[in-house]
C-alpha cells in the first residue's frame, strides 16, 4: 500500500511538473503595442505635466505604443542615458538636446516641446540689480544646462564675458536647500543662482530670491533615429501621442498638476504650477487643432545661435548646422493623422 501511495505521489509530481514546464514554455501573447523608452525631466514644468497625461491616460495604447518612462532631474544625465543607449526619445533644455546630437549622429531632433522659463535669482535684500552688479563674484548653476548659457548670452548683452563671472555646479534638486540655508542678504560665497521652473517661481513665491534676469527657452524632444529607422510609424504615431497629451493637459490642468505633483514631491502647489503654464501657448488651447510642436524660423534661429556659442566655448563636441540634425517629417505626418 505504502509503494502504491509513494509511485501514485510521484506520478502526480511528473504531472504538475510537466504541467507548469508547458505553462512557462507556451508563447506570450504578442500586445502589437511597440515599447519606447521615454526619458523625461522631473523638474521641468509644464513638460512634466504632458508626461503625466501620457502615463496615466491611454494616450499612448491608443496610437500602439507601451511607453517606458525614465525620469532625470536635469539634462546631463539623460543625454548620458541616451548615450548608453538606455532610450528612444528624451525631452530636455535646448543645451543638452544639442549636446546630445552634437556627440552622436545617432540623435535627431524632432520637434519643440514646450517653453521653459529660466531665470537669474539674487537674495531678497541684496543689492545687486543687474547681472552686470555680480561681475567678479560667484554664481551657483546645472552646469552644462539652458542655466548656462542663459548666463553667458546675458552677460554677452551687457557687454561683459562669462570669465567675468565664476560659475559654480549647483544642481537644480540642490538650490532650494541651498537658498535656505542662507539669508535675505546673503547666501555666501555664491551671489546670485540661475535656474528654470518651476524651481524660478517657487523661490520668487516663497520670497525666498529676487529674480533680476529673465529668458524663455525651449524643451527640445529629440529621437533615436535607429528606432525611427526600425520603427517608422510608432516614431509618428508617439509625436502624435504627445500632441494629444498636450491637449489632455491643457484640458485638465488640475488634474495632471496633481499627478505631477504626486510622482515628483516637489514643494509647489497647484496655483504655481498655474503661473508656470502661463508662458506656454499650448496649456491654453480649446481645440487639438491649436497645439503646434513645430520649430520656427525663429526658433530654428535661436538654436543656431546656440550652437554658434556652445562650439565656440568648446561645451559641444563640434560645430554643425542646425537643419542637419532636425527631422521636421515626423510632426508634420503626425499633425497630417490627426485631421484624418
């Protein structure tokens, strides 16, 4: 009896055992979505409200695509992640989107993404007024960020140069703690601090810095062109997907604010996050139709001199012609799909 039971459990053993060996062998299901690798920036509003309406709606199932969301605090670090080949597309300030197609062919730029406003911020009860008030002195800053050349190209407006002034790295996620430590009057060594939003309006809000200089930039997305290469339709069909989440937010902000808010944990508030939107014709629209991505003339024109300036300053590993690494196809089929 007791061998009938022992071969009676073994063969059960064999079962089950085969049984799960074809469950694990057996074909996954295809979803005939295609996966992107999308890297983002946790600190840039109003671009990181956009990113929430494409990873809490079905924006992004709908035009066949399963999006994989990678966040960066600022811009070297997720053109180092797109180096290692660790996305498809990125979205960041225009310095390191140019950096980026700047150290690899691999990278094209494929459309604007949204405004951002940067700014130079002073203590509160300092006397400096002017840009031209810090020459000589120290100024905390993302080096190798729209911060930068922010910087520079204000200083080369009021006839100075950049060697006027000591730039000093100071991250963006470290410049709150930073301005808090100091006072109203000082904040040591470093006499003015250059940053973007919505960091700019939650130091002005809180009174915590005076900003003294002020310039839009431009959040650049820019592509992998193996994977337009390998994956032509998903390359359009994400630039349409990103139009539609633009409408998405521009249709509920509080809504996308929240989620934004929850995912980042900044110290910010929804009225904020207001006040930051009110630079981006986007977040006004009242049709789909209205949103537009496209890079100007104009635009086209600041890019270049941007690049004129990082290639004299040797901060981009070479000099090129801006039309040479933009692919303006791909919003143009995408902006084409949706009035089908």
């Amino acid at each position: 009896m007791k061998r009938r039971i022992v071969v009676i459990g073994a063969l059960l053993a064999v079962a089950v055992g085969a049984g799960l060996w074809f469950y694990f062998q057996r074909p996954t299901k295809d979803s005939g979505l295609t996966k992107v690798r999308i890297g983002w920036q946790t600190a840039w509003a109003t671009q990181g409200q956009v990113t929430q309406a494409l990873k809490h709606t079905d924006i992004l199932k709908q035009n066949g695509i399963e999006g994989e969301f990678t966040g960066y605090a600022y811009g070297p670090p997720a053109v180092e992640g797109a180096l290692a080949g660790n996305l498809d597309v990125v979205s960041g300030g225009s310095q390191p989107m140019l950096q980026l197609v700047a150290k690899s062919n691999d990278w094209v730029i494929v459309s604007r993404h949204s405004h951002v406003r940067v700014g130079l911020l002073v203590p509160p009860e300092s006397d400096s007024k002017t840009l031209s008030d810090l020459k000589g002195r120290k100024i905390g800053m993302p080096l190798g960020t729209v911060s930068e050349r922010f910087v520079i190209l204000r200083a080369k407006a009021a006839g100075l140069d950049s060697g006027d002034f000591q730039f000093v790295n100071l991250g963006i996620e470290e410049q709150g703690e930073f301005i808090r430590a100091g006072t109203r009057k000082s904040w040591g060594e470093i006499a003015g601090v250059s940053a973007w939003e919505p960091t700019v309006t939650l130091l002005e809000r809180k009174g915590l810095g005076r900003v003294i200089e002020v310039q839009d930039d431009l959040c650049l997305t820019v592509m992998s062109r193996n994977f337009i290469r390998d994956h032509p339709n998903a390359a359009v069909a994400y630039l349409r997907a990103t139009i539609q989440a633009w409408f998405y937010f521009a249709t509920h902000r509080q809504e996308m604010n929240e989620a934004y808010l929850k995912e980042t944990a900044l110290p910010i508030d929804d009225p904020m996050l207001e006040a930051i939107a009110g630079n981006e014709p986007n977040a006004r629209v009242k049709s789909l139709e209205e949103i537009d991505l496209s890079l100007t003339p104009e635009y086209l024109g600041r890019l270049q001199q941007t690049i004129d300036l990082l290639a004299q300053r040797r901060l981009i590993a070479r000099s090129f012609k801006i039309e040479d690494v933009v692919n303006s196809e791909l919003l143009r089929n995408a902006t084409q799909s949706l009035s089908r």
